[in-house]
C-alpha cells in the first residue's frame, strides 16, 4: 500500500539572500520520471547551507530555497523510470542530487565535476522540509539497521572527508593534520582517519571541541584561538616532528589554508575541502618547489565514494557526535555555527 502523502509539509525557506529563514507551510512536489520522493526524517546541517543562504559564493543560488544536503528518510514515491528504490525503502539525499551522466566527467564518475550537476538546497530545493526530491540514481541507499540520525552527516560530511583523505593519499601510520576538526566535517575525518590507520593532529578552537577530538581519538590538539605559533605547534605534536604527511583543510577562514604549507612535511599533500568565502590559496613557490609539497582541491565524492563512506558507517568504525533539534530551531542553529560554537553536527529532525 502506497504511503498517504499530504498536499502541503513544513519546510524552512530562504525567501532571499541573507534570509531570514521562514518556517512555513510549502506544497510537496510531485517526482518526475526519474526521481524519488523521500519522506525525511532527518536532515544534518552543513556550514555550505549557511554559505548559500548568504550568498557567500559567486555561483548562482536558487531563491527562494529550501536548503539541506543531508536528508535521511523513506521513498513514498516514484517517478515511472525509477527502478534503483521501492516504495518503502530507505534513501539518502545528497549535495549531489542528480548530474547529466552524459558528459565527460559523468562518464568517468567524476560526477560532481558535471557542468549540469543539481545541487541540493543550492540549485534544487533541499532537505530541510518533510518531503524532498532526488534523482533515484544519485541518492544513497541507506542499510537496514543504520539509525536514520546519526546516517544523516555521513550523507556530506562523511562522504566529503572520506574523499578528501583519499585524496591526500596519506597511508596507515602517517599523520593528517585535520584543520577545524571540531566541526561538522572535522568530527567525521578524525573518525575516517582513524578507521584508516592514519594518525591525527586536530586543530580547532576551544574545550569542548578539544574534548571531542581527544575523545574521538586525536593524539593532539591544537588550539587556533591561544597558540601563539601554530606552525611550530602542529609541527611539534607530529610523531617525530617533522610535520604532518597530509593537511585536510575543512575550516572556514583563509588564515589556516596559508598556515599549512608551513607545517606540512616535506613530499606532503594538501587538500581544500572548506569553502571561505573570497579566500585565496597562497604558498610560496621556493617551499613548494624544494620540499615538493602538493596542493589540491577536493570537491564531496562520487556515488561509489558515497557507498563506501556509509560502509564505513555501517561497519560500526565512525560514531561522530551529533546533536538533534527540530526543524523550527534551525536559525538558531545557523547561530551558532555563524559563531563557531558547533562541536560536531546539528541534525533536524522532521516534525511528524
Ligand atoms: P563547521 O562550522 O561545522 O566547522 C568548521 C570548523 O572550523 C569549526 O569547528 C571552527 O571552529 C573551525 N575553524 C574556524 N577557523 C579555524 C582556524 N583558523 N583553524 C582551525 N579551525 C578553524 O563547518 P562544516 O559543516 O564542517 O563545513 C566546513 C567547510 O567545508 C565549510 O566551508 C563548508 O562549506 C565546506 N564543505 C565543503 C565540501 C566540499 O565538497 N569541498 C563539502 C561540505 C562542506
Ligand atoms: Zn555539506
């Protein structure tokens, strides 16, 4: 039996740029031939939502918009050439929401690379409402047994650094300075990290984000807000000293993307995952050169990327800590990520 879905669900809407958020009644869509419709029950909340909502970037944004790239719930409904989900079934929906599948970079399942590719709570409404759409073939089975709250953030954040590590090509027993790892992304890259074998320096502001790194597994912390030299600080809590073999950079000012190809050791990579608004790379060309330092972007993660990311999950290896609010509360949330006071993920649970 079909599930009965309403005419009208709860949603947050940017009405504009730079909002404010509007808690209000919106109409449920109807899936094209090629998309699902997910019944959310939760939505994690990116630092990206709140870059759209204010249009921090310079590539167009749909409004108004209802945000939210990391939706888990149940498909109640689906288009007529649907055949990857049944009614019924459990679904993530992602950054990704459905990409061309005919160009170069779809071809070779560098997915989020496609000039076509809809983005979730960015160019298509998101996650932040009862019902969302998603195209079947981007969207995230999510296992059986898997609580719905805690799949949520793997759907960007774990996704995003689990990609990002695997682009810093960084090996068991080395180790990964990661920059703002008492966030939402950081949270689940210190979780990967460590499921890989790979060692972790955590930097981030604050003790209740110290806290939740050494407890996550970190085996130092450095504190952006009272190191007086932080590139000799990170460089230090390095095993032998000589600097971190790998940098994941997922924090949202330009100062620490400047910062780390000072203590990144010699042959060692770099990876931008954050996106600070109007921020610049800038490495001196003498260090990279002689030290042979390489510096690269990485961008979320390709549906194969997203199954082994929730794998990982599934495994029991990540148990990143997250908070639950009601959708109403997420300006409140916007708040205090705006503010930094976030350690770990909010996620928003859909009223009933
Ligand atoms: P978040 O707000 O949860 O975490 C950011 C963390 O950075 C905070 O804990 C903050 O204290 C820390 N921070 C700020 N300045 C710092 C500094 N100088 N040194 C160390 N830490 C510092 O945000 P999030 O949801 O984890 O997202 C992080 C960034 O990643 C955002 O810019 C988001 O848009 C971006 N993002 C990128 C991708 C991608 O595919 N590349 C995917 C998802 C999110
Ligand atoms: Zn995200």
């Amino acid at each position: 039996m079909s599930p009965s879905i309403p005419e009208m669900q709860w949603a947050q809407v940017a009405p504009r740029i730079g909002g404010p958020l509007e808690y209000k009644q919106i109409p449920v869509p109807t899936p094209g031939p090629d998309q699902i419709l997910v019944k959310i029950k939760y939505s994690g909340v990116c630092h990206t939502d709140l870059h759209a909502m204010m249009g921090h970037w310079p590539i167009p944004v749909k409004m108004p918009l209802v945000g939210g790239h990391e939706g888990a719930g149940t498909v109640v409904a689906k288009g007529s050439l649907v055949s990857e989900f049944e009614i019924g079934d459990r679904a993530g929906l992602k950054w990704l929401n459905g990409s061309c599948g005919d160009c170069e970079f779809c071809r070779q399942s560098d997915d989020p690379l496609c000039a076509r590719a809809q983005l979730s709570g960015y160019t298509v409404d998101g996650t932040f409402q009862q019902y969302a759409l998603g195209k079947a073939s981007h969207a995230s089975k999510i296992p059986d047994g898997l609580p719905l709250d805690a799949a949520a953030p793997v759907l960007c954040a774990g996704i995003t650094v689990y990609k990002g590590l695997k682009e810093a090509g960084v090996r068991p027993g080395q180790t990964v300075a990661i920059v703002g790892a008492g966030g939402g992304l950081g949270s689940l890259a210190l979780q990967y990290a460590k499921a890989m074998g790979v060692r972790v320096v955590a930097v981030d502001g604050g003790d209740e984000k110290r806290g939740m790194c050494e407890e996550l597994g970190a085996e130092a912390f450095v504190d952006f807000t009272r190191s007086n030299d932080l590139v000799a600080d990170v460089k230090a809590a390095t095993p032998d000293g000589l600097g971190a073999h790998a940098v994941i950079l997922l924090a949202v000012s330009e100062k620490p993307f400047q910062q780390a190809t000072e203590y990144v050791r010699s042959r060692g990579t770099i990876v931008a995952i954050g996106l600070p608004p109007d921020a610049y790379l800038k490495a001196p060309v003498l260090n990279t050169v002689l030290r042979m330092i390489t510096i690269k972007g990485s961008y979320v993660g390709n549906r194969q990327d997203g199954v082994e990311a929730l794998d990982f999950f599934a495994r029991g290896l990540i148990k990143a800590p997250f908070k639950t609010a009601p959708l109403e509360d997420l300006p409140k949330i916007f708040e205090l990520m705006e503010q930094g006071k976030i350690a770990g993920r909010y996620v928003l649970e859909m009223p009933e």
